[in-house]
C-alpha cells in the first residue's frame, strides 16, 4: 500500500470505511504507517467520522487531555451519538464542566429519550474499557468533582433510576475512576 499515493490511499480506506469500521481492523493491525492512513485527516474528510472518534477517544483516555484530541472528538461529534456524548463527558474530565454539560444537554435532547442515553453511554463506556482504559487518573488533575457541585436532591443508584440533572455527574464520575 505504500506504492498509493495518499489521496488515493485515503479513497480507499473512507470507501471501506463506510461498510464498516471493522473492515478497517486489518489496516490498522497492519503497522504505524496504515493506522496512521486509516486515523489521517484526509479518511475523515472523506467521511472516516468513526475513525477519527475512536482515535481521539483513544488519546484522551491513555495519554490524558490534550488539544487536539478533543479538536478531534468535537469533529466527529457532528454526525455521531457517541462522539457527542463522549465529547461531552471529556469536557467535564478535562475541567470545562460548564461547556460539558452544554453538550451533554444537547446530547440528551437528540436522543428520543433517556433510555436511549443510557445505552448510548453505556457503548462509549464499554469502548473506553475494551481500549485498557488505564486507570492512571489522567484527569484527576484536570477535575475536581466539587465542579460539578450540587445536581440534585434525590438519591440515584447508579442505574436507570438517575434524573437527567444527575446523567453527566453519574458518567463523568464512572470515566474519572476508569481513566
């Protein structure tokens, strides 16, 4: 692949990307230089949207907060569920909780209803324990939980029982402790 020239290279790998990203699990396994091909700017201008989301979820949680990662996750969130809520939730981690709960709110207003939040958070938690999340408390610097501040008065088990004022402070606490 490497005789391609990279516009070309990255045609290829966006038309195969729209069958599925898991057609792009062999580039990836293939070594740095088409895992960099399948994650580059080109696949995601050419519509590589899920991509450039796990990429950028990837930095976030193994190398911690950083610019660019979450450049990255806010592109993809334009056209994606998880991204969105998953841009929301690194806001929050990364210590901009005013701006993560915006998204986090607008988020939960595209979803049909709070179930269906849930089981979209519950994918982008599982992506993040299926990549080896750490656990090396890349944000613990970055957030306090005391941010957050008082949500509400009731009193959830962490489950589908929480009201969508507790939604964000539930995961946002579940992602610091994974990461």
């Amino acid at each position: 692949m490497d005789c391609f020239p990279p516009p070309i290279l990255a045609n290829i790998l966006s038309r195969i990307g729209e069958q599925g990203f898991r057609l792009l699990g062999p580039f990836i396994a293939a070594g740095p230089t088409m895992k960099e091909a399948v994650y580059s700017r080109e696949c995601y201008e050419k519509g590589n949207i899920t991509a450039l989301f796990v990429e950028s979820l990837w930095r976030l949680t193994q190398d911690g907060p950083s610019q660019d990662a979450l450049d990255m996750l806010a592109a993809s969130s334009t056209l994606n569920l998880n991204a969105l809520f998953a841009f929301g939730m690194m806001l929050i981690c990364c210590g901009a909780v005013e701006e993560g709960n915006y998204v986090v709110d607008a988020f939960l207003d595209k979803v049909t209803d709070l179930t269906e939040g849930f089981l979209i958070a519950d994918q982008v938690e599982l992506q993040i324990k299926s990549m080896g999340a750490t656990g090396a408390c890349v944000f613990y610097r970055h957030f306090n939980l005391d941010q957050l501040g008082p949500i509400c008065k009731l009193v959830h088990p962490p489950s589908f029982d929480i009201c969508e004022h507790c939604f964000a402070f539930n995961y946002a606490v579940k992602f610091l402790n994974m990461c």
